[in-house]
C-alpha cells in the first residue's frame, strides 16, 4: 500500500524542522514525502534539501514554474501530481505525534473491503499549542466548538468540520476528484479550502469518518493560515459580529462553492440533490426572508449557537 504525504510549503523557516523531524520519526515507516513550495524567500527550501538529502529515497519535491500564492491550490496540485493509496495532509508548521500515521492507517485498513471501495475520508481532533508547543487546549473541536459528525451530507455545505493537516483520503476519492475537476478547471478557484471540497465529495459518495485520536500538536503563531478560535471568547464573538462584511463574503463563498460541487458531480447525484443544490447556490438571488426559510426547511444550520444567529442575521 502506497502511503503519500502531501506538505505544502511557504516561508515556513521558522517551525518546518519540527515537523519534517516528526515525520521522520514516525512508528509507520511506509511512507513517502512529497513537497511542493510557494515561492519561498526564506530558508524554507534549505531545509527541505537538507532533509532531502538525509531521505532520498522518502523525501521527493515537486517544482511549481507558476506561484499558486495560496495554501489551498498548492495541496491541490499534490494531490494532482501524485498517485497512491492513501493521502494524508501536512501543514508545515504542526507537529506529530510519532503514532499520528499508525494510527490513521490501522484505522483505514480496518474497514470492510466495500467501504474501501468508496470515497473515503477520515479525521480526528487535534491538541491546540502555542509557539512553543505549550498546551492552550486539549481538543481542538471542543475549543473550536466544532461537531466532530455531521448527520446528514447536506451539512457540509454550510461548515465544515475536517481539519484538512489531520486528513486522510483514500484513492477513489482522490481519483474522482481529479476526474471531474479536469471537466470544468476554471472552477476551482471558487472552491473555499480542499479539506472543506474533500468532506463533500466523501459525504455525498462514500463516507466521512471521525477518528478520535489527538496526535498532532496544532501550532497557533500569529501567521497560521487557518487557526484555532476559542468559540467561547466573548471578545471574539463580538469582534465576529461586526465583522459584516466578511461574514456576508463567507455565505457568498458557501454558495460559489456549492455551485462548483454541482458542476463537477451533475451527473452522479440525485434528483433531489440536483435539487437543493442548484437551489442553495442561488440562494443570494432571492430575498432575505427566502433565504432564511431555506435554511429552515432544509435544516441546514451550523454547529453553535452563535454560528446559528449569525447564519440569520448575515445570509
């Protein structure tokens, strides 16, 4: 079984040897590296050489001739530019836990033969550090108040819950993804992040799995792409809430999204997802009091309380 980790990589100097030596070090040894890097200025690339020279056999970087300037295109490109059985995702300034890939791919592997033949997806929790890898919180999703199981796949296009650096897809998915986004490539810029995408197609036409383990230390910095929230701050429910503009631009992203889900997998869904997802990405064509009555009917309400009311107010 043909196991690839995909590490996307931008000015990361400061924490990347960390994680390149907490993958080197992993209990699962089957494994095999793949890095691409955007354009970095610093010495991200002298450290993966130096790396590279110590693994060559583990260790291989893909060159881009044109910067993708965002963390979500270039994971997109890896998982282009690579064939396996299993991906799992990196980012380049956490740390694993030296169990991290064991205990992903036992999981995998312990699934029933049929399952494996759908698209599957899996992820687990994570514990949130500081810089220096201090503990700021146990379990991500309950700082985060995040769900870890979504009933219903529908849910999925209104949040996600896959944090895409503990993620694991198996190869069907990988393979019908890259096949229906070769139909209709200038859509991908309106997908929002791959591990949100990844989670759709796995609810939709496999399976989404929970795997509770916390075996990557999350590292909050100041400069993290996407980090971790304390969904209980008062401070930053307030700060969240006036920030108008980009609450109303994110259900806008929500529905482009979706479209982009349509377009790509028109031909393999149901009439009635037909349905609701033609009439979900063109939700900002109807009125406010619609839009509302939408979410309603369709039960599509995301996790919290504070995520509901804002859901109402900037929709």
């Amino acid at each position: 079984m043909t196991v690839n980790i995909l590490l996307a990589t931008y000015n990361g100097e400061r924490f990347l040897q960390d994680q390149l030596k907490s993958i080197v070090n992993q209990s699962y040894t089957e494994w095999k590296l793949y890095i691409s890097d955007d354009g970095s200025t610093d010495a991200t690339n002298d450290i993966i050489k130096n790396f590279k020279n110590h693994y060559r056999d583990k260790i291989f970087v893909l060159k881009n001739t044109i910067p993708f300037k965002n963390a979500k295109d270039n994971f997109i490109s890896l998982v282009y530019r690579t064939d396996g059985d299993l991906f799992l995702f990196c980012d380049q300034d956490d740390v694993w836990q030296e169990n991290k890939l064991y205990n992903m791919i036992n999981k995998y592997q312990s699934l029933p033969s049929d399952k494996k033949k759908q698209p599957v997806l899996m992820h687990s929790d994570l514990i949130v550090v500081d810089a220096e890898l201090n503990i700021i919180a146990p379990s991500f999703m309950k700082f985060a108040n995040i769900s870890s199981f979504f009933s219903f796949p529908e849910l999925y296009l209104v949040q996600n819950n896959v944090t895409g650096c503990t993620m694991l897809i198996n190869d069907v998915l990988r393979d019908l993804f890259v096949t229906c986004l070769d139909k209709c490539k200038s859509l991908q810029k309106d997908i929002i992040m791959h591990d949100w995408f990844f989670a759709l197609i796995a609810a939709y036409f496999g399976e989404v799995y929970f795997v509770d383990t916390k075996d990557i230390f999350y590292r909050q910095h100041g400069s993290n792409v996407v980090g971790a929230k304390n969904a209980r701050s008062i401070k930053l429910l307030i700060k969240r809430f006036f920030k108008f503009k980009e609450n109303i631009i994110s259900m806008e992203e929500a529905f482009r999204q979706s479209y982009v889900f349509l377009k790509m997998f028109e031909n393999l869904l149901s009439e009635n997802d037909v349905s609701l997802l033609t009439n979900f990405s063109k939700l900002n064509e109807h009125c406010k009091m619609y839009r509302i009555m939408f979410i309603i009917k369709n039960k599509l309400w995301k996790n919290g309380i504070y995520r509901k009311f804002a859901q109402i107010l900037f929709i």
